[in-house]
C-alpha cells in the first residue's frame, strides 16, 4: 500500500506544480496535450479507494497510453491544498475543504457529488467520560481537523445544545493524530468521520455521543484541478463515468467490495463491511454536480462567512465544472 502524503510532502508536490507554472503558458498547453499521467488524491475511504485497489481507471486508459500515479491523503484539506495548486488532477472530499480551497484562491472545480450515510459521521468520548449529552462538552477539549467535513458536523452539532465552537477548546488535529490524542486522554471528544470512526467505534473503550444523522447532511464531492478540467474534460468525462460504474458493480457485490477495499485500505473487513452498509450508502450514486447540492454548499458557505470560519464571502456556482454533458 503506498504511504499517506504528508504536510512535508504535499508542500513539495506543490512546489513542483510551482515550478511547472513558470513555463511559458503556450509550452504549457502543448505539454498538456496528450496527456500522459493522472494524478490522483484519494483518502481511505469511497467507491474512488476502490477503483484504486481494483485497477479500474488503469484499465479504462490503458488503450490511451495514461498512466494513473495515485497520492493518499489523510483528510480533505491537504488535498485540496495540493488539486488547487495542480499538484494533483483529481480527489474526493467531504463538504467543508472546498469551501477553504476557494476562499484561498485555490484553482479547482467541483467535478461530481456523491452522498454517503449521516451515521457515517460522529463525536465520540471516552465510556468513562462524564460527558452524557452535547450540552455537557461545553469547556471540554475537542479535535476535529479544521476545515474538514468534521468542522462542520461539529458546529451544527454543538448548534443543537446550544453552543458555539467558541464554548469549546478546539484541537486541529488530523485524524491520525486525533486518534492517538484520543487514546491517551488528551482530549475529551473526538469528532470524526469513516472510516476512522469505524476503526474507533469497535473499541470497547470508546463511546458514540452522536451521530450526524438528523444534524447534518453527508454530502460528498470530487474534485478537479481548473486547468485539468479545462484541457481535459474528456478524461474527466471518464473518470466520473468509471467511478459510477465501479460504485454500482461494488453495491451488487459487498462481500467481493469489502475484501478488495480491505485489501487496499488495510481497514479490517469487519470494520469495512460497517463504513459500507450503513444507512445511506449508495457507492454508486456518483452523479454530475447537481443544483441541489451547490445550494447545501452555497448555504453552508454563507454560514461558515457568517461565523467567520472562512474570511470571504463565496459564490459557489463559481467554481462548479460546466464541462460534463447533462
């Protein structure tokens, strides 16, 4: 399994993008034509994970002469940070890192848009922690990875006891550090998202304090670099095309798609089978960027400007793809 990209390294990545972006644009666009190497983001997780582990993009451009080179990623943020930059072509996110990466200037669109299961998506506590209800995490110490769907599970959250991010200390941790802070009492809750929280939920210390079933919707979204999407949207075109195709065989298949994401992810199958059959899962539902889903993030954009989460007000539609054919 390759290993997970980390902040060093996805500075690097987009250093060499930088570089790239000295290059005269006319050698630019010549270089980009045909292409010869997509560049993928993706995190342990999602019908894209699959894809990886069963070679099916590698297989749908083989005859084209594209090769596919894939980067893990531990969360959205950094991601993002390394598509908009062009350090990467393509990656899947939860929600909130696109709404940073456009704030930032990042140059990225959004590609598709997928749904997953609320219950996907929790806080969780210690079993001997004295916190029985969101209201009682007022003061306490909270990891969530800041600009992560996490983020924002976490402000509607704490929204329903009637508190505000500002009535917690808040940690920005990545998942894998959360887990460990978590383990060793650092913190008092953890708020994460599969299939971390699966791999968390199994332990018989840990304790769920709430899902984000009937607090938050669990939209998805894939993403692409502007320039890639501008210069290829044929591939693009594919990409979204095969990954449904994938989603859909995966979903008629679950015992053959838990052990081939298993494999590739290295999540346990027991825990794997939880992340894929909870309420909500359609692996195969990868879908043009509808007008649904630009107004749940157009409404979570005014929100987050309002909360002062992110600096400037945005306009979502800006940034949505209009390549893909309806």
């Amino acid at each position: 399994m390759a290993s997970m990209v980390t902040r060093r390294q996805t500075l690097s990545l987009i250093g060499a993008a930088a570089l790239t972006a000295l290059v005269p644009l006319t050698v630019r666009a010549a270089a980009t034509v045909p292409l010869k190497t997509l560049r993928i983001g993706w995190q342990k997780n999602g019908v894209l994970a699959l894809a990886k582990g069963t070679g099916a993009l590698e297989k749908r451009f083989a005859a084209r002469g594209i090769a596919v080179s894939w980067a893990e990623f531990s969360s959205g943020p950094p991601l993002l940070e390394a598509l908009g930059a062009g350090a990467v072509d393509f990656g899947p996110t939860g929600d909130v890192p696109p709404l940073f990466a456009q704030a930032a200037g990042g140059n990225l669109v959004y590609a598709g848009t997928y749904k997953g299961s609320p219950d996907g998506s929790a806080i969780l506590v210690r079993k001997d922690s004295p916190i029985n209800s969101l209201a009682d995490l007022k003061g306490k110490r909270v990891a969530f990875k800041r600009g992560s769907s996490a983020h924002n599970f976490t402000v509607k959250a704490l929204r329903t006891a009637g508190l505000s991010v500002n009535d917690v200390t808040a940690s920005d941790l990545s998942p894998p550090d959360a887990a460990a802070a978590f383990s060793s009492g650092q913190i008092d809750a953890w708020s994460i998202w599969d299939p971390y929280l699966a791999v968390a939920e199994k332990r018989p210390e840990t304790r769920i304090l709430a899902t984000g079933r009937g607090i938050v919707d669990s939209w998805s979204y894939f993403l692409s670099n502007g320039d890639f999407a501008a210069a290829h949207g044929d591939i693009l075109n594919d990409v979204l095309d095969e990954l449904a195709r994938v989603g859909r065989a995966a979903q008629d298949n679950l015992d053959e798609t838990v052990a081939a994401l298993s494999k590739i992810t290295g999540v346990p199958e027991d825990i794997q089978r939880i992340t894929l059959t909870r309420d909500g899962v359609r692996l195969g539902d990868v879908t043009p960027v509808t007008p649904e889903a630009v107004a749940y993030q157009q409404a979570l954009a005014d929100e987050f400007y309002e909360l002062k989460i992110i600096p400037k007000k945005l306009n979502v539609s800006d940034i949505v793809w209009k390549g893909r054919p309806a």
